[in-house]
C-alpha cells in the first residue's frame, strides 16, 4: 500500500508540473516578439516555420520540456497512472491577464529579454 501511495502522489505532482508547463510556454510565446511586435498568434509562430526559428530559446526549451512530458501520455509505462490535468497554480495569475489582454507589452518584451539567455549581453 505504502508504494502505491508514493506512485500516486508522484503522478499528482508530475501533472502539476506538466499544466505549470503549458502555461509557461503560453507566457512566453504571448511575450515573444512574434506575437508581441508582428501580431501573429502564437499558434502560427509554432506552426510556420519561418516564424518558428526566430521563436527565444526560453520558448523553445520550455516547449520541448513540455512535449517531452506529453509524449508520456502514450508511454505505456505509465498506462495505469495517467496524466490529470491538475496545476499548482503557479503561473495561473499571469496566465489570466496575458490571455485577457491585461498587460503592458514592452514591460513583457522586458521580461522575455531578461530570461531569455540568447539576448544576454
């Protein structure tokens, strides 16, 4: 009983992680340029590759952590423990204000610029 108790609160915490993810890479991207300054959405600066390799390399890595987590959807391995889609709400404040359009877009192209380590002087 002990080990199963562990597995499921390993499986609580990991999809935690994992919606935590999804939001982060939708903060980036609403903070890139690409949506940002060239108004794209930020469905096509992942989709269009012309716009996709201009993408920070924040958003990158956070979308490949994010995909990487998501193919254990199908990794049989974890068949029995799933994935549910819960979060720690740790992104969830900002998620909300970037999806209602509530910020200030240079004070947001500020922050991409400070985390992402490609720009840095």
């Amino acid at each position: 009983m002990q080990n199963e108790s562990l597995t499921f609160i390993e499986t609580i915490q990991a999809t935690e992680w994992e919606e935590d993810q999804r939001k982060a890479v939708a903060i980036c991207l609403q903070r890139s340029p690409c949506v940002l300054i060239e108004r794209n959405s930020p469905k096509e600066c992942v989709e269009n590759p012309e716009l996709a390799k201009d993408l920070p390399e924040l958003c990158k890595s956070l979308m490949k952590s994010f995909w990487d987590c998501k193919k254990g959807w199908f990794d049989m391995s974890k068949r029995f423990r799933g994935n549910a889609p819960l979060s720690s709400g740790k992104y969830d404040e900002q998620y909300d204000k970037l999806s209602s359009g509530d910020f200030d877009p240079m004070e947001e192209f500020k922050k991409l610029q400070q985390l992402d380590s490609s720009r840095k002087e």
